[in-house]
C-alpha cells in the first residue's frame, strides 16, 4: 500500500501536468478551418496521445511526426481533431492538429 506521501506526490504530479486556458479566452477560440467552438481535452485523453506520441505513432494534418508531448489541448466540437496546447499556448494551426478519428 502507497504511503500517505507518495499519493499526493502522485496527485501534485498529475495537477501540475494540468494545463488551464482562461474561460474568456475558451470562449472565443474557435477551429480555424470551420470555426466551431473548441473544449479542454480531458487529462485521460492527452496521457493516451503522449503514449502513442512516445510510440512515434502520431502524426499532425501536416503529415508531421509529433515528437514532444503535449502539455493539453483541445478537441473541434465534433471530435475530429485536437490542437496541441505547448507551455500554455493553444497552437491554433490547421497543419498542427491531431486527427482523433481516422
């Protein structure tokens, strides 16, 4: 059994990991490509896409191999496709997004 310790170690880890976006600023990014309202991944879906990234499994629309993890991002209203958050920043760019449905 963990101690005490290691478990808000664990936690800490996880909410440092976490990245947040002002809600105002949420609210007016959109899809570059067909303007639709975009939302924070949640944490369990970026931990599967750094896996994979770790893999060299994925690919941007660029046809790029991502290579750095991702700090978050955020999912196109209908789930297509994600846009890396990298230190913070929402990389709004088409070439720079990351189909989730193939």
């Amino acid at each position: 059994m963990p101690s005490i310790s290691a478990i808000f170690l664990q936690l800490n880890q996880r909410e440092s990991k976490r990245i947040m976006i002002d809600k105002e600023l949420l609210e007016i990014l959109a899809c570059p490509e067909d303007k639709t309202p975009v939302h924070m991944a949640e944490q369990m879906i970026i931990d599967q896409i750094n896996g994979r990234i770790e893999k060299g499994e994925i690919k941007n629309r660029g046809g790029e191999t991502v290579e750095n993890p991702l700090d978050g991002g955020l999912i196109r209203e209908d789930g297509a496709f994600l846009y890396p958050i990298d230190d913070g920043i929402p990389i709004m760019l088409i070439d720079e997004a990351i189909p989730l449905v193939l």
